[in-house]
C-alpha cells in the first residue's frame, strides 16, 4: 500500500484537542471509545467504521510493592478503578 499524503490544518495528539475540534466540524479522529460515548449517544459524533475495532490495551498501576503503598497511590489506584468499572 502507497502512503498517502494528507494536508492538514491541526495536527495534535492530545485527545481533547482531537475531540473538540471534531465537535467544531474539523475533521475526523481515533479516540478512545469512553472518552466519546455521551456524544456518540446524542448523535453529536458517528462511528465511521462500527465493524472495526482498535487494539485494546491494558492499563497497569505499576508501584514499587503492594505491602507499602502510599495514601495518595491507594487512592489514586481505588479511584482509577472505580472511574473504569463504570465504563
């Protein structure tokens, strides 16, 4: 396959950026599915290949040991956890 060359106005990594301006009508972006299901829900946002699906990916708290975490660790570790059973 020939790459194929594109003329962009932004280019940015940063997911809010993408989301936004895809709300604004400036194109279209790869976010996480979370990060969009209220807007795709609303109608805001489509799904341009419902059939395809990314690469899921595992998130890791990686900490020095268990026995001796932290308060701010074992929170922010509850918290992420929490945030990601509701999704």
């Amino acid at each position: 396959m020939l790459p194929v060359s594109v003329q962009t106005r932004l280019t940015t990594s940063d997911a809010p950026t993408m989301l936004s301006a895809c709300l604004a009508g400036a194109g279209i972006a790869q976010v996480l599915e979370f990060a969009t299901r209220e807007q795709v829900r609303d109608g805001r946002l489509i799904e341009l290949f419902p059939d395809w699906r990314d690469e899921l990916f595992p998130l890791h708290a990686i900490y020095p040991s268990r026995q001796y975490r932290t308060a701010k660790v074992r929170v922010f570790v509850d918290f992420v956890t929490e945030l990601l059973a509701q999704v």
